[in-house]
C-alpha cells in the first residue's frame, strides 16, 4: 500500500513538472490534425494517427480597391501583389513594411 501512495505521488509531482514546463500532448507527440464536422483542419490533442490534412498557413496579400494589402488572419491564396514593400523581422514577430524595399527579411508564412 505504501508503494501504490509513493507511486501516485511521484506521478502526480511529475504530471505538475510537465505542466510547469507548458509540455502539451503535440510537445510530446501524441495528437494529431483532423477534418472537423465543417471541413476545417483542427488539432486534436486526445487523438492519435496520421494526420487527416495540413493546416492553413495563415496570411495572404488581399485586393482592397486598387490597394494590394496584407491580412496576418486571413487565409487562401494571395489575391494580389503589391508593388512594393517587404516582410520585416520585428523582434520574434514577421510584419509587412509596405514603405520598405529590399529583399523580404522573414516570411510569416513559415511559423
């Protein structure tokens, strides 16, 4: 009896590391992308397997007028290309500088 307490005190002070250390089911490799009920690719973090599909990579470049803009939320192809600006490193964030030139400095596509 002693051995089962010692046990499940030592899984329960293992279980509190992991969560203190923010490792989830995907850190750890268990999980997996699913086709939801509306046909959008979700994570699902209590299945296993193959993964049923890819996840959008969020933004794209959308057709505003005769404004070309970029939409970090959006997803799809790009509607557009501006005619000038470029992707910026901002710290560990990816933005558009659309009154920048030069050659694209990160992609946001990419995380």
């Amino acid at each position: 009896m002693r051995h089962q307490r010692n046990a499940a005190r030592t899984l329960g002070l293992l279980l509190a590391f992991v969560a203190v250390l923010g490792l989830t089911p995907a850190s750890a490799g268990k999980g997996r992308y699913k086709v939801n009920s509306d046909g959008k690719c979700v994570w699902d973090a209590k299945d296993d397997g193959p993964n049923q599909c890819t996840p959008p990579k969020l933004g794209r470049f959308k057709a505003d007028g005769d404004k070309c803009t970029w939409d970090a939320k959006d997803e799809g192809p790009d509607q557009c290309k501006p005619k000038k600006g470029r992707f910026k490193k901002d710290g560990e964030n990816c933005v558009w500088a659309p009154n920048d030139s030069g050659p694209n400095q990160c992609d946001p596509r990419a995380k």
